[in-house]
C-alpha cells in the first residue's frame, strides 16, 4: 500500500520532529495485508533517517511495533494504522523518540506509579472515530510505563479473532486476556480502572466554588469560559469532557468553522477551558443536588462539591427502544454508533430503528457494509429529510417498514432477529438478522434531578436568563427546554447561563 502524496506530505512535517532513533519491528506473512504492512513501514523508514526497520517474529501477524533502540516500548499496531488510526502511528512514532506528550505532569506521575504487569489488546476499526482516544492513551501508557504493552488490532484483519470473542462493538478493550471495557474512554477513564479510587477529601475539602458547571460538553465548556472572564472562582465537574459531541463524526454547521469532527471540537473545547483558571474535575458522574446556605452536588463516589451557584449542563444521551432484548443483548447486536460498529457487520443482515435524518443516514452508510439493511418506523412516514430519503430508495439492499412498533430484540449469546408488530394490522412478525442500531432520538441526563420543573420529556425548564425553579440553579443546552438541540445554540445558552449566574451572584 503506498501512501498517497498529501499522507507522505503531512508525514514528512511530522516525522521531522522526532528526537531520537527509532525501529520498526514488523512481522509479516505472504498475505496481502503483510505485504501492504511491509510497504508502509518501509516508505516510513526511507522519509526518516530516525526510523530503521527489522524483519522478526511477533505474536501477531502481520503486526509491528515501534520500539526505541534496544528496548522494546510494548506499543504494536496488528493491521495498517490509516484512516482514523493515522494519527495514532503519528503519534506513537514521536512518543517513542523522546517527544513529550500533551498530556498533565499528575497524569504521567500517575501512570509512572503503576506497578504490575498490563497487557491491553483494543479491537478496532479503522472507519471508527472512538477508537484513537483509546488507542493513543494505552499506546502513551506503554511508553511512559514498562509494565505495561498494548496492541491496537484491526478488526478487518483479524476477523477470526472478532468472531471467536463475539466482539460486536469497538472500540473493545481486553486486559491480560480478558474484557475490560467497550466504547471510547479517555486516559483518566482507563487510569480509573486500573488504579485505586480517589480520596474523598480530594473532592470534600475544595473551598466552595462562585460557579460550578456539571457537564463538559458544549454549553458546559461555553458557560465555564464566561464565568472564569468575570474573575470569580468556577469549576467544571464532568464525565468527560465534549459530552455528546464525542460521539459526532462530521460537524459542518458550526459557524465559521466550514468542517471539523467532533473529537477535534471537543479537544479545542477543552483547551479553551484550560486557559483560564478553571478547576476542572473528570471522570465524576453527579448523583445529586440539593440547595441549602450553598448549593451542594453529592458525586457517585461519595464526594461532595459545594457552590454559590450551579450551571447544569448534562446534556443528553441516546434514546433506548425500551423493550426486551435491548439491554441484554447490548454491545452483542444491539448498537448505537454506525460508523463505528458498522464494519463489524459486513456482509450481515442488519436493521436500523428509527426514520429520522440520522436513522435513514445510518441506514445509507450501513448499505455500502453490510449485506441489507432493514429501517423501522414507528410513524406511517419517514421523517428524515426528502434529500435522504431519495438517496435510501434508491439502493437495492434497503427495506422500509413503516407504522410499525419494536416489540423485542431476540437472541441467544448475541442478537439473532427482531420481533415488530404492524400497527394497522396487529399482526407480529420476526425478522432474522445479526445487529440492530438503535437511532430515535435523545433524552435529557436530568434522572438525577429532583424537584426541578420540567417538560414531560424530561428537559429542564429555563427563563431567559437560563435559571431553573430553584434559585441559583440554571441550566444550558440540550438538557433543557430549548427548542433545538445544536451544537452552537448550546455554546449560547452556557453564556447565558454563565451570565445570569454572575447577575445572580452580584445580587444575593
């Protein structure tokens, strides 16, 4: 496979800032993929004088590792790491010569202390936009820490493997030989897993806060950079940071910026964040609120977090069918990310729940993998818009079931078919398939809210300065009743919210 020339042109930059030298230990077979492997390392060594390449044996074929001279760092790729994987290789090959990572020193610090043996294998795929987070944080872990080895495995290369462990979703991260975890995690996700929990008087002793924001997403990060410009002391706690806009590949509505995706977006996010005085607490899921001479937010670990005023900004998270099967057989059929998990799928039979812009997108990116997709709606007609809806009938390996109702998503260790019933007819059928995506919609993260005033569909509800019923509370983004949920009117409201917050401070 030899690299295109705008590949070997952003290469050429990036290998130019390599420190020391580096060797490519590559494992390779007579197939084609080996040969392609064989090709790419070799046009890596010939654009770097730093970079040398060494034929040998690795558990892995084809596979190869990127070692300093001399000691193995434990960081292997088994496939081509292109696509949404280039930038790991990138970064690995910088990583290893000596670059330093942009990553906090308490972070490093902590993953130096880790004692014992760690070996990861992450199942990706290279069409997955989760998969490099992972990726990258296991491959620095290797680096910063001799315990610990990681392998970034292709999925479409090692479809032998997929099948053997039932692996339906990815990113799927195994450790020493057993599953760990499914989905994107950030370093300090993964970090939380391996280590022991945080001391409680990390969270319980902080002075209370002037702000404090719940929730890193869009309307989180917007509302933290306003209340930190006016002076006062403001905090952010979040399971990650980006929220849903993790999640979202292509981002082309987001004034001024003509396209981007949203890993990027929610990295500039955060380092907007980070140029302030913000105290910013990840990996912290919030369980409660409740208002007394301050406001106190009671965290999943037992912690607690006291402020003046509270921003919430939870967002939303994907909308479940709510029937059986779905829970049961989630990560094993039952999927929510198309461009991610989608290439599991190929040559399968496959359905997508839901006939709106992103079921009947997910249904036409699905079409070009898999063997067929089957769209269901519950409505007599498609609601997605007439442009998609064009493009969907016009593929051949596409069936649309309308007015009709989910009634259970069936299987034995993974899906097997989904069970729907006619709604004019009554009448039930099953449908025999291998993965269904789920794509109706999202509903807002306020389950953890009580005696707050809300829609019936859970949103909260603001007045125009972004305050909830309970004074000194307000609220931003899609967990509110804001009538549409985009990316750039969330940023919006977190202003809003952060400025009525302030306005509520310099009056009580």
């Amino acid at each position: 496979m030899a690299l295109e020339k705008n590949i070997k042109d952003q290469l050429n930059q990036y290998l130019q800032l390599m420190e020391r030298d580096v060797i490519l230990k590559v494992s390779v077979g007579e197939d084609e993929i080996s040969k392609e492997m064989l090709t790419l390392v070799d046009e890596l060594a010939a654009m770097s004088p730093k970079i040398s390449v060494e034929r040998t044996s690795l558990p892995k074929t084809p596979s190869f590792s990127v070692n300093r001279i001399g000691e193995d760092t434990g960081v292997t790729f088994a496939g081509i790491p292109l696509g949404h994987e280039f930038s790991s290789l990138i970064l690995a090959l910088l990583q290893v010569s000596g670059r330093p990572p942009k990553v906090e020193k308490k972070v490093i610090d902590e993953i130096k202390k880790i004692e014992g043996k760690y070996h990861f294998e992450t199942y990706i795929s290279l069409s997955c936009h989760n998969c490099p987070d992972v990726v990258q944080a296991l491959n620095l872990m290797s680096i910063l820490n001799k315990g610990i080895s990681h392998t970034m495995i292709d999925g479409a290369t090692f479809k032998q493997e997929i099948e053997q462990k039932n692996i339906m979703t990815v990113p799927s991260i195994y450790l020493n030989g057993e599953f760990l975890a499914s989905g994107r995690l950030a370093l300090e996700d993964i970090l939380a897993k391996i280590t022991k929990p945080a001391d409680l008087s990390v969270f319980n002793d902080k002075d209370p806060f002037d702000v404090l924001v719940v929730g890193g997403g869009p309307a989180g990060a917007s509302a933290a950079v306003y209340a930190a410009r006016k002076g006062i002391r403001t905090g952010v706690v979040a399971e990650r940071f980006g929220g849903q806009v993790m999640d979202t590949l292509s981002i082309e509505n987001f004034v001024s910026v003509k396209s981007t995706e949203g890993p990027k977006l929610a990295a500039s996010l955060e380092e907007h964040v980070k140029d302030y005085d913000v105290d910013i607490i990840k990996q912290q899921k919030v369980q409660g609120l409740s208002k007394k001479d301050l406001i106190e937010i009671e965290l999943e670990n037992g912690g607690l977090l006291k402020s003046k005023a509270v921003i919430i900004a939870t967002g939303a998270r994907w909308r479940n069918v709510g029937v059986p099967g779905e829970f049961e057989f989630k990560n094993k059929g039952v999927a929510y990310c198309p461009h991610c998990d989608g290439p599991l799928f190929e040559g399968k039979d496959v359905a997508v729940i839901g006939g709106g812009n992103s079921g009947i997108e997910a249904a036409i990116d699905l079409a070009g993998i898999v063997k067929h997709v089957t769209v269901l709606e519950y409505m007599p007609e498609l609601k997605a818009d007439k442009v998609l809806q064009e493009r969907l009938y016009s593929l051949s390996n596409v069936t649309v079931l309308k007015n009709v109702q989910t009634k259970e998503i069936t299987g034995d260790e993974k899906v097997n078919g989904i069970t729907y019933m006619d709604r004019d007819t009554e009448e039930v059928r099953n449908l025999k398939l291998e993965g269904i995506f789920v794509q109706i919609g999202l509903v807002p993260n306020t389950d953890w809210l009580d005696n707050f005033e809300k829609t019936r569909f859970g949103e909260l509800i603001i007045d125009n300065h972004g305050e909830t019923n309970i004074p000194g509370v307000f609220a931003a983004g899609d967990c509110t009743n804001s009538p549409y949920k985009q990316i750039i009117i969330s940023m919006g409201s977190g202003a809003t919210a952060a400025l009525g917050a302030f306005d509520y401070l310099i009056r009580n």
